[in-house]
C-alpha cells in the first residue's frame, strides 16, 4: 500500500495480508488538522466504497493495490540459479547426509565426527523439539572406484580384453568418474570401453550407483545449498559455523510432532512463487504421497524431495523465460 506524505507517496508495509486488511477495514479515511484533531466530510457509504477499492482484484484474482513481497526472494533465486546442480546430485547428497555419518578427511583419513551417528538415527532418537547435530564443509570420498567395480561385477586389478586392452577395471573406472560430465556420459563411457554393456545393468544396481557417483559434497558451496533447502522446508532452525574446527557446522534442527508441519511450511514457501490453486494442488500430491505407510525419516525425505521437484520446475522455467528474453 502506499500514502502520501509531503506530496509524496511512500510505501506503507504490513507483516501479514491479513493485517493489511484489518487496517483498510479500520480506516476512515479523516483528514488531520494543524492541531492534531481529526474530522471527515465523508459519509459512511463512501468510506465504505473507498475501503472496498482498496482491496480490489484484477481478472487473475490478485489484489490491485496489495503487494506481497519477500525479503528473502532475491536470495532464494539467487541460490536456485546459481547452486543448483541437478535433480541427482541433490537427492544423493541429501540421502548421504541423513543415512551415511559425516566425516572429515584428515591426513588422507576419513574420520568420523566424534560421538555422532547419522542424522537419520538423530532424528528418530531425538525426543524433544530440537536436536543438535553437526555437518562437516565438504563430505568427499577418498576413491570410490572399488564399490563401482564391485557393483558392477568386475575385478579392478584386471585387465579389460588382454592382450588387446591392458587397462585394469579400477584404471577406467576411475576414469570415467573422474572426467564424465554427467551420470549417463559416465556409463557410456564404461560401455565403450567394454567394463559394462549398458543393458546388463539391472534398475537396483544402477540407482546404486548413482548415490555412490552423486553423493560427494566437494565444495562448501555444495553444503551451503543443503543448508539452506533444509531451512527453507523448516527442518533447519539455526547454525554456526566453527572456523577453527575446519569450518564445522553446528546446526540446531526442528522435529516436528507430525509431518503436517513441515509441508505447511512447504505450502507456505510455494505460495510465494505460485498461485494458490497451484500450491494447492502440488501440497495436495504431497500429502496423497505421504499417506503410504513409511517411517518417519523416509516422510521427511518425501517432503524434501518434492520441494525440490518444485525448484526444478521454477528453475525450468526461468531459463526458458531467459532464453525468450
């Protein structure tokens, strides 16, 4: 809303709609003297019609002169746009960090955090509102080759097709991990080079290796995103970051009596990007989704999951909107 002062208009900010609303409801539209008094020429049912202009709606039904904003929008888009590095590596990363303990590489050794099992375990343990738990800057494996090679079947200190090919499984595994763009360039390039014909990979070993080829979380910026997509579905409550401990973060978490209340937070974040019958509808698929009986954590992982099939969306088309521009 906006009212003049000094001939000028000038933003008028609410917390809420609703209490945007309460104040038009209340206004009576006086004039104020020099002395401070108040006094209205108006009668009741112009101040009335006046009261009701104010809270007009255009044809998409959107308030006229009611504006929603965020402070936290720009931000919001700035990591969806610049940290986003694709549906996989997200959902890996995420699965890791509940199911697989952190740790920290020192002295080219994985070291567990002390006296901390997964955040899964945490969560389910956790009796009160809040927990503690504490999440390493970066979480990278030391070599993944060898659980590849066993996933796919293979030897990794033998050759391919000797005398022809004399590079070890391990040699081309590690390769292709290494240098692939993507998950799919990684299995062509086994294909290709004979470790595995594509169409021999069953669906289950396949997702399997996806996780171990997606989880890595190689940069702070790769942690940074989770910490920010579990705050914005209402998971994360707080952090600090210890710098003289490796740059360790120390977050606080919320565990919520039911799951009902991190998807009204997810319903709220959603209204901020959507319509309402639009947030409606995606809320409405979620709840459908976790009526099937699961644990806890697997419900919590379902809410994350679709937040983020959201953001993908979002992301989908601002680049086509980018595109167009």
């Amino acid at each position: 809303m906006k009212k003049w002062e000094d001939n000028l208009p000038i933003d008028i900010s609410f917390s809420s709609l609703d209490d945007a609303i309460k104040e038009i409801d209340l206004t009576d539209f006086s004039l104020l003297k020099k002395d401070g008094s108040k006094y209205n020429i108006l009668p009741a049912a112009n101040i009335s019609e006046l009261r009701d202009k104010l809270k007009e709606k255009d044809g998409n039904n959107h308030f006229k002169y009611l504006v929603e904003k965020y402070s936290d929008r720009n931000i919001h888009d700035f990591f969806h746009e610049l940290s986003f590095k694709g549906v996989d590596t997200e959902k890996s990363q995420f699965l890791n960090l509940f199911k697989v303990k952190e740790f920290q590489v020192i002295n080219a050794e994985m070291i567990d955090i002390e006296k901390q099992g997964t955040l899964a375990n945490t969560f389910n343990n956790c009796k009160e509102e809040n927990f503690q738990f504490i999440i390493t800057a970066t979480k990278k494996y030391l070599d993944s080759t060898e659980i590849i090679c066993n996933l796919l079947g293979v030897k990794p200190k033998v050759p391919i097709n000797p005398p022809a090919f004399m590079k070890t499984f391990e040699e081309v595994v590690k390769s292709a991990y290494d240098w692939s763009h993507d998950f799919n360039d990684f299995l062509f390039i086994l294909e290709e080079n004979s470790v595995k014909e594509l169409s021999k990979i069953t669906d289950e070993v396949k997702a399997e290796l996806l996780f171990v080829y997606s989880r890595d979380r190689d940069t702070a910026n790769d942690t940074g995103r989770l910490i920010y997509r579990m705050h914005s579905m209402g998971f994360l409550e707080d952090y600090l970051i210890d710098y003289n401990k490796n740059n360790l973060y120390s977050c606080t978490f919320k565990k919520f009596k039911t799951i009902d209340n991190y998807t009204k937070t997810i319903e709220k974040y959603l209204r901020r990007y959507l319509s309402e019958n639009t947030a409606m509808e995606n809320i409405k698929q979620l709840k459908n989704r976790l009526t099937i009986k699961t644990t806890p954590v697997e419900k919590l992982l379902n809410v994350f999951f679709s937040y983020q099939s959201f953001l993908i969306k979002k992301l989908q088309v601002n680049e086509k909107s980018n595109r167009r521009n």
